[in-house]
C-alpha cells in the first residue's frame, strides 16, 4: 500500500479509493447491525479526508456519510450532508462522482427541504437520464422515485412497480437492502 509521509511523522494511506473502502464497510457494518462498527469506519474515513483531498473525494464522502446518516435513522444528519454536498457541486452536477447518488440525495433534500412539488419530477428526470446508461444509478432513482410517490400518491405507480423488479433481475439483491435500509424502499 502506498503511503504518504507528512513533516509530523504520521503516515496516511495515500490510496484514491481508500474513503470509499471505509464507507463501504461501514454501509456492511450498518446492515449487519453493528453501528458501532460503521461509526468506527466513518471516522477513519474522516480522517483520511482530513489531508486535502480532491474536490471529487469530497462530494462523495459527503453523499456516502449521507448514506450512511439514513440507516442510522439520523435524517436531520443526511439533509445536512446532502446540502453541503449539493451545495460543494453547485455549477459542476453532470460532473459528480456517484451521481445516481448524488440525484437520490438531491431529491430527498427537495422533498425534505422545500416541499417541492417537482421532486417527482425531478426522479422521473433521474430516470430519463440514467435509463439504457448505467444500471446501478437508474436504481438508485427507481428508488428515489418509489420512495417520492409512496410520500406524494399512497403507492407506486404501475410503472415503478414494473421498474423495480429490476433489483431481482439484475440479482441486486444487497442493493435493494441497502436502499431499503436508507428508507428509499419499503
């Protein structure tokens, strides 16, 4: 592992991908109800991203440490999260690391924040946009779009339903869990 030697003496993984490994295992840790663990691993996380990281690095620790605030049931947490990694990407969204992500967070921040009447919109939009492109972020908002129509309308509409089977036929069985577990999915 490469390691980056700063004048104090300490020794920081210089690993890109290293902040991703630790929410990862913290997302693993919060679904094999061990908070304390994923508690554990975010704060390695922030300590890694303490040593000026990229601007990419940034919003994504923002979204993940968003993710993560759900399953813990700290919803207030996840807005602000949400909004400082909104606020980070400001002129630069078609850019983001992560955006099926970043468009699930942005439009629970709308719904939560301003009541937004668009924010059904907004994840049919996230579906237009990811749809026949990438699999995992056109989930990410069938999701995000199941979760606003259950708040706005009761259900899901037929298409959603027919949308979300995707999860078992993709065989994206954790993943649905992991969206279950931030409460984008009954």
């Amino acid at each position: 592992m490469g390691r980056l030697s700063l004048d104090v003496g300490l020794a920081i993984p210089n690993q890109p991908n290293l902040m991703s490994s630790y929410t990862n295992l913290a997302e693993a840790y919060m679904l094999s109800g061990k908070p304390a663990e994923a508690l554990a691993c975010l704060e390695s996380a922030k300590e890694w991203m303490g040593v000026q990281r990229s601007w990419r690095a940034n919003v994504n620790f923002l979204c993940e440490s968003a993710n993560i605030a759900l399953m813990m049931g700290n919803l207030v947490l996840a807005l602000e999260l949400s909004e400082a990694a909104e606020a980070m990407a400001r002129d630069r969204e078609r850019i983001v690391p992560e955006a099926g992500m970043f468009w699930k967070l942005r439009i629970l921040l709308a719904e939560h924040t301003t009541g937004a009447e668009t924010t059904l919109q907004m994840a049919e939009q996230a579906q237009q946009i990811f749809r026949n492109r990438h699999a995992i972020y056109y989930l990410e908002a069938l999701a995000v779009t199941a979760w606003v129509e259950r708040r706005r309308l009761g259900a899901h509409s037929v298409e959603t339903e027919r949308g979300l089977r995707l999860f078992t036929s993709l065989g994206a069985r954790g993943f649905r869990t992991s969206l279950s577990a931030q409460g984008f999915l009954a």
